[in-house]
C-alpha cells in the first residue's frame, strides 16, 4: 500500500458528522479547500477525546499568546453535516493538533490506523489546517453529534438499544 499524505492549507470548511441510525452510526471529519474533499472515517469516541484535547489546546495557546482574541465556537448547523463525496480516505488511528503562531492557524493531523496490511511507513496522513474558529466549531458540533446517539440507561450508565435493553444493574432478581 502507498503512504498517502494529504495537506489542505487552508481548509475552507472542515467539519464532523455521523450517518446511520443511533447504535450503527458510522462517524466522519471531513475537509474541503476548494473542490477537493477528503473524508476520513473515525470512531465515536475519537471525536469526543477530540474535543477535550481542543479545550485543553486552547487554554495552552491562550496561556502562551495572551494578545491572541479569543476564537469563536459559533456554527450553522445546516452547514456541518458533511457533502457528498463520502468516501474516507482512510480509518484514523490517531489524532493531533498542532499550532503555528505567526498565522494563527491550527492544524488537525490524523493518522491512518496501523495494522498487519499497514506499516508506520506505508500509513497515510491529513494535515488539516484552520482558523481556531473551525476547529472550536468542530469541536462543538462533535460533541453534539456525538451526544444524539442511543439514550443512556440511567442505572447502568450504558447506551440503549431501540430494540430493548438488558440492564446489568436490573438482572431480573426482585429485592
């Protein structure tokens, strides 16, 4: 396998999403510069660890560039679901987030999941930059992706199935 390595500098759009019914969603982040879209496939809990690590990403480059304006997290909903081509580059492994100061831009850089049919050096790479806006944005439309998933069961804390629910906490045993 070829090693792929994607760079949109700058991303005119970037965003995640998910498609399929609660509990067989499949989840994406997708970029766009210009024409050209790349969509890479991640899981669920990529996008909400995402979303602490921006949190934590933000409090550091507020720490180190004080004179820096705060970003805004501001999106149109209608705008972050993803486009037509949906056709993922790759399945990401790993996730990162880099800073350039001098043009205020941060970068998303994703990783393809390594395994017996891929090699460190044969693994592909998306380097996505954007405005810290973007990527508040998407950090916040992730989570809200995230968040309309199955309902949680109240006493076990896990995820329900439509179809019913076998609780762990409730075994069928009455007190």
């Amino acid at each position: 396998m070829a090693h792929t390595e994607i760079e949109l500098d700058p991303v005119t759009h970037i965003t995640t999403d998910a498609i399929g019914k609660p509990g067989q969603r499949v989840f994406y982040i997708q970029a766009r510069q210009g024409e050209e879209v790349v969509t890479l496939l991640v899981e669920k809990v990529q996008i909400q660890t995402l979303a602490i690590g921006v949190e934590q990403f933000f409090k550091e480059i507020a720490s180190r560039y004080p004179q820096l304006p705060p970003a805004s997290g501001e999106y149109d909903e209608n705008q972050m679901h993803i486009q037509p081509p949906v056709d993922p580059l790759f399945r990401v492994g790993e996730l990162g987030l880099a800073f350039d100061p001098e043009r205020d831009m941060a970068c998303l850089i994703a990783h393809e999941v390594l395994s017996d049919q891929i090699s460190e050096e044969d693994a592909g790479v998306a380097r996505f930059w954007c405005t810290r806006s973007q990527l508040l944005a998407l950090s916040l439309w992730g989570i809200e992706v995230a968040n309309r998933g199955r309902p949680i069961c109240p006493q076990c804390g896990e995820p329900m199935d439509p179809e019913g629910h076998f609780c762990p906490k409730k075994n069928g045993h009455k007190h």
